[in-house]
C-alpha cells in the first residue's frame, strides 16, 4: 500500500481535494490502494449537512475567530476539527462492491487505531461517548469516557474512502473551538469527551503515536512510502472549489 505523508498549510479546501482525487484515481483505476497519514492544519472540517444548518454561516465565523480555516469534508456526520497535534490519515482503496463492505472498513480502520493506541499504553475502546463531537459507533476513545479518534467514509462507484483524525496532543484546543462551532450549528456537545492521547499516558511525541500506527499496519501489509504524483495534484486543484466552506454556496461536495 502506498502511504503519503503530504501535507498542506493554507490550503483547507485543497487539502481535501488531494485525498478526492486519491478516490477517485482509485475508482478510475489510475491509483492502487493508498493511505494518507499526515500531520493536518488546523482547520474545521464541516460536513455538508452542516452546511445546509442556518448557523452555518455563525460556525465558520466561530471557527476563524478561533485561528481555524473551515472545509467541507468528504464524509458525512458533523464538525470535527483538525489541528497541528493531531494525525489525520485518508484511506484510499479499489472497491468493487464499495457499498457492501461499508461496516468491514469501520471495523478495520477503528481496529486499527486502537491497537495502535494500546501499544502505546492506552485504554482505547471503539465506540460512541455520549455527547462527543461528530457521533459514531466507530469512533475510538480512552476508557469510554474521551473521545480520541472519529472516522468517516465515502463511498463513490469502484471505491471507498475512510478518513479521520486522531488527537495526540492539546485537546484544550478542540474543545474550545468546537464548544462556539457547536452552539452556532445548533447541535449538543459535552466538551468533557474531548480528549487526546497525552491526556492518557502523558507528553508523547506526534512522530511516536504515527510510527505506532505504521508499525501495526505493517504487522499485515507492506508499505511503500512515496510522493504525490503531479497528474493527482493537478486533478486536485481542479476538484478545490467545491470543498470551500464559503456560507451562502450550494454546497457540491458530494457530487463526483
């Protein structure tokens, strides 16, 4: 599998392209199997339910006020939020029947995670906290009380996209800009279920949980580090646009 480590600053939207374009070529047949695993910006990443919420407008502003860009993301679900001390990762792959094997992928992606976490020293679990940020059944948090990973997926005809963030570090920082970003969509959020893997087993560096989850990939698949093609890039900047948090937009996000 290939595994990228690109990742780009200032650029939220086209950031979000790079890993549609990466589906896409999946689906196409121009790209194999590849994972994205990158230290993110700090950015909040909306869905496009959310962008269709009268407070839409309201939350992206809570978000820049808070030093975030905003994007809308390639899954559904709610707002989540990216930053410099968490490890995003876009898993990218040929699927022939992408709709059947929906649930195998979460369970696989969510295993994933928390094994890595537990080589760590974690008590990671899979499963929803009640009242954390962008709810779902594979989530992974610490001890069933903090949220420490979310996990979305898109699916297109010929392939399937999993995607989401782990936080290493400084969950303060979610949870103060995801509290304004909440109340403006009009959705519930405890920010006591926002945690991070240092919360857990203390100061731990970005590079150590990364290499934790290439390590446990690595016990079932052989990994080839390697750099974006320019052709993806450039199929990347033309799919930006659509992936703008711009208030007042039709969202096409989830258009092909």
């Amino acid at each position: 599998m290939r595994v990228y480590d690109r990742a780009f600053p200032g650029e939220a939207a086209y950031d979000v392209a790079v890993s549609r374009a990466l589906l896409l070529g999946a689906a196409d047949g121009t790209q194999p199997e590849s994972l994205r695993l990158y230290r993110p910006d700090d950015v909040v990443a909306f869905s496009v339910s959310d962008s269709s919420r009268p407070g839409f407008a309201g939350a992206v502003a809570a978000a820049r006020a808070s030093g975030f860009d905003a994007a809308l993301r390639l899954a559904g679900g709610t707002a989540a939020v990216f930053h410099r001390d968490a490890i995003a990762f876009a898993w990218c792959l040929p699927a022939a029947d992408a709709r059947r094997d929906i649930r195998a992928r979460f369970e696989r992606v969510s295993g994933w995670v928390a094994s890595a976490l537990r080589r760590l020293g974690v008590d990671a679990r899979v499963g929803e906290v009640e009242g954390e940020y962008c709810p779902g059944d594979f989530s992974v948090n610490a001890g069933g009380k903090r949220k420490l990973m979310g996990v979305g997926q898109r699916i297109v005809q010929g392939a399937a996209h999993v995607g989401g963030v782990l936080v290493v570090d400084r969950s303060a920082r979610v949870r103060e800009v995801l509290a304004p970003v909440y109340a403006a969509l009009g959705l519930s959020f405890r920010p006591e279920t926002a945690g991070s893997v240092s919360d857990e087993i203390g100061p731990v560096a970005w590079e150590s949980v990364r290499d934790a989850l290439l390590e446990e990939l690595r016990r079932e698949r052989a990994l080839e580090a390697t750099e974006l093609a320019p052709a993806l890039l450039a199929r990347a900047r033309e799919l930006e646009a659509r992936f703008r948090a711009d208030p007042g937009r039709t969202p096409v996000a989830a258009t092909r």
